[in-house]
C-alpha cells in the first residue's frame, strides 16, 4: 500500500503544481469598434455574442503557482504567461510555493528510502529505513495539504489590491473559484498520507515465536535451542534477530 501510494500521490502533487488550473473565473468582455485583434479572432472562431452594435466575449482566466492563462470560451484563442504582478508578489502565493516544493522534495526521498528498506528482492526488509522513508512522506503529505489549505482559504484574495475591490477593471465581474488543479493536490496530498502512515507499519517488529518447553525463551526459527523447532525438517529458516 504505501509503495503504490506514495509515488501515486507524488506524481499527483506534481501534476498539480506544473498546471495553471488553481483557480478560474470567467468574465464578459464588452467589445465596440471594428479595430479590435481580439474581436477579429474571436470571429474567425465563430465566437462571440452580439449585443445590438457592441460583441461580447466570455473569458475564462485561470492561475497556477508559476503560470496564468486567459482563454476565449469555446475557442483554441489561448495565451499563457509566467505569473507577474501582485499575484506573483503575493506572500501566501510565495509560501505555498514553497511549501509544495518542499513537499515534492521530501517525498521524493521518502520513497528512494522506502524502496531501499523495503527489498522486495530480499527475504528481509531494512524496517527501520522503510518506516524513515514513510515518515519523510507523511511530511510531505501534510506540507502539501498546508499550502493547499491556505490556497483554497485566500484563493479570492491573492493577488487583490484592497483598494481596487476583487474584481479587476480590466476583466469586470470576475468571480474565482477552485479549479481542477486543486483537486488533484488534494487526493495527491491524501494518498501521500495513506502510503506514509502505512510504511511507518514498518517500526513495527514481528513477534518470534516461543519456545513451547521454555515459555521465558523467545525462539527464532534459526535458533536450534528448541527441541520442538529443531525436530521440523518443513521449517524454513532464516536468519533473523529477534
């Protein structure tokens, strides 16, 4: 479980970082005269509501942690840029930058240390390495689950002038809400979690069979202190410490 888990929800956590589908809004853009770029291209695409003397284009705008986008509805009219501005100098969008690159990290050699310990190419895994590599991932899973906590908590906030209000003047009526890219941080997030805490199963020893004539001696099956082991010739025996 924590071996399928965790690279699940590391390569999740990077889909989610790399894509510009954080948070999405649309906006109606009224636009007059026969000069416009944008409006010539929207016509080619078939695109557009006409209002009287005056077309109206539907925008979607979208934002990521290093990428925003601005698309015409129904349309392969696309432009995307690198974040700039007062998003990109927003402090809480610095700190989920961090955060979830520092959750990468982590669980990246988590799971380096949980495929090490666990030796699926061995009769013995190294248990305590394993259980290393499962903490590093529930760390990563928790930082990754902050910085998607704090995104979704300000997500109509970043990048806001207070005096300007919530809505840019050039895009009026813009309303923001989650988008897909959240989503798969989310599960990314959980199933990092779920594999970490299922590795951390590994601190845990088994226990070593007693000896039947000498309840007070603990037995491996290596042992040969043990009349009763010793006369099983179907035993496998390992070397083990107990």
């Amino acid at each position: 479980m924590g071996i399928v888990f965790a690279p699940l929800g590391l390569v999740l956590v990077f889909t989610a970082a790399i894509t510009p589908q954080w948070r999405e809004g649309q906006a109606r853009l009224n636009i007059g005269g026969s000069g416009s770029l944008l409006r010539s291209g929207a016509k080619g695409h078939g695109v557009g509501v006409r209002s009287g003397s005056v077309e109206a284009l539907l925008l979607l705008r979208s934002d990521g942690l290093w990428e925003s986008c601005l698309q015409v509805e129904q349309s392969e009219l696309k432009q995307c840029w690198p974040i700039a501005g007062p998003y990109q100098r927003d402090a809480r969008v610095r700190l989920v930058q961090g955060l979830v690159l520092t959750s990468l990290f982590l669980c990246g050699i988590g799971i380096v240390l949980a495929c090490i310990g666990v030796r699926c190419w061995t009769d013995l895994p190294l248990r305590r390495v394993a259980a290393s590599g499962g903490l590093l991932v529930v760390a990563a899973g928790l930082l990754s689950l902050t910085g998607l906590g704090v995104y979704t908590h300000n997500l109509r906030r970043l990048g806001v002038d207070p005096s300007q209000g919530l809505n840019n003047p050039k895009f009026p009526q813009l309303s923001l809400s989650p988008a897909g890219s959240l989503y798969f941080g989310w599960l990314g997030s959980c199933l990092q979690v779920l594999g970490g805490g299922a590795l951390l199963f590994s601190f845990k020893r088994p226990r070593c069979p007693t000896c039947p004539s000498r309840q007070e001696q603990a037995v491996c099956p290596a042992c040969h202190s043990c009349p009763e082991m010793t006369s099983k010739t179907d035993v496998d025996v390992y070397e083990v410490s107990c």
